[in-house]
C-alpha cells in the first residue's frame, strides 16, 4: 500500500469520528480516534503486504501502546468529564475540524518508518534488538508514570498538590520520556529493514512527537498551568528546580 493511501486511511477515520465529536461537542472520542488510527493503519499495513515475524512483532508493539494509551485516556476522560484543551475549540466547527485534521496527519507522520517497513522484505540487524528494548522500556516508564500520577490525582488527601513521588520525582513529566522513547525505539526496530532514503524520511516520526512534546501541546501546556497554580509556592519552585524537565535524572542539589 503506498505511503499516500496511508495517509488517506488516517485522515478519514479522524474526519469521521470529528462528526459525532462535534455534533454532541464531546471530548470522549478525541483520544479514541487516536489509538484507533495507529491501530487500523498499521494493520493495514501488516496484512496488505508481505507476512514476516518482525512485521507481526511491529504490529504488536503498535497494538500494545495503543491500547495501553487508548485505555488510560477514556478512563481519565471518564473521570474528568472534559478536556480543558479544547475549551473554546469543540464549539468552533473550524478550529475544532482543523484539530482533527492535524490529529490524523500527525498519527500519520509518526507512523512513516513503520509503514516503510511493512512495505518492505529485508534481511534484519541486531537492530530489531535494541529498538524493542528501547520500546518496552518506554512503553513501561509511561505506564508507571501515567498510573502513578492517575492514583495520586484522584486521592483526596493530595488535592491541590502536585505530585513529586514515584518517576516524578525524578522528572517533571516523565510520561512524555516514555513516549518519546516508544518511537525512538520503533525508529531502531524498523531501520535495518528500511531503505537509507526512507530512514532519512523516517527520523520524521521521532522528530515529530519530540517537537509537540517538547514545544507545543506537551510539556509547554503543562508547565504553563502549573506555574500559574503553584508558581508562589516556594517548595513548588524548589521542586522544579531540582527536577528534569523531561529525563530521569537524579535531583539537583
């Protein structure tokens, strides 16, 4: 399947969750969509090309975050009722579209070196290796990290604290290095099977949700809102001076 179609598959699964989304002006399929887009298209991917082990194992990899993700995500969404991003947004037919557009090109942009990879029929590297455990180590620090701040949050003892225990103690948002590390570890398992032109193209994917995670809807968001709540507290200061940002790191003295 050529890396268009692709792009095609995933733009339209967002375009047709967006209609209910905006018709019921509801924030419960926004992350759905998501998880489902990497799911379906790269399916799609494994099964309209040639069958190999590694392709099966890339698809399970993909399945594994995404369901993971995709689980977290509804019962939080569950919980909180609401996504306080699109607030402004879900009422606004253009704005809200223009997110869900984006949302499927992004799905497809990170996913660029694994549908390179399904395409393809090639003798592996050690490679594969050393991407999986990339992989599994990311998918498993996001999973500690998501779990541990979703029982700290919904405890009423912490009501108005942040939390700084478990992962977050050594870093600030350290669900976003485990995301970052789930497709640089894609990036390594699929790059011996992959032609040097599209492993250039590929770099995209890691770049891509480097870049949102780093510079616009991800740690900048996140900081932003934390500074405004707990900015005057002199301990929260303390805590983010002595914490990484992104990396598990131990604490400043």
């Amino acid at each position: 399947m050529s890396i268009l179609t692709f792009l095609i598959i995933a733009v339209s699964i967002n375009m047709l969750m967006f209609i209910p989304a905006f018709i019921f002006k509801t924030d419960k399929l926004t992350d759905i969509s998501y998880a489902v887009t990497f799911t379906v298209v790269s399916f799609l991917g494994l099964i309209l090309g040639d069958f190999t082990v590694p392709k099966l194992a890339l698809f399970m990899m993909i399945l594994a975050w995404s369901i993971r993700l995709g689980a977290y995500l509804l019962i939080r969404i569950k919980k909180i009722g609401r996504d306080k991003r699109f607030d402004g947004m879900r009422e606004n037919f253009f704005r809200f579209f223009k997110f869900w557009f984006f949302q499927g090109i992004s799905v497809w942009v990170i996913l660029l070196p694994s549908m390179f990879f399904f395409n393809h029929d090639k003798n592996l590297s050690y490679y594969v290796y050393v991407g999986f455990v990339i992989w599994l180590a990311g998918l498993i620090i996001e999973s500690f990290a998501d779990a541990q701040k979703y029982k700290f949050i919904n405890n009423p003892e912490n009501e108005g604290k942040w939390i700084d225990s478990g992962l977050w103690k050594y870093s600030r948002h350290p669900n976003y290095f485990g995301e970052i590390m789930v497709w640089v570890g894609v990036y390594i398992f699929v790059l011996s099977g992959i032609d040097l032109e599209e492993a250039f193209f590929g770099l995209l994917s890691p770049m891509y949700i480097s870049f949102i995670i780093l510079f616009i809807s991800g740690i900048p968001l996140l900081e932003k809102g934390a500074d405004k709540r707990w900015g005057d507290d002199p301990a929260y200061r303390e805590y983010k001076r002595k914490t990484s940002p992104l990396i598990l790191l131990p604490k400043k003295d």
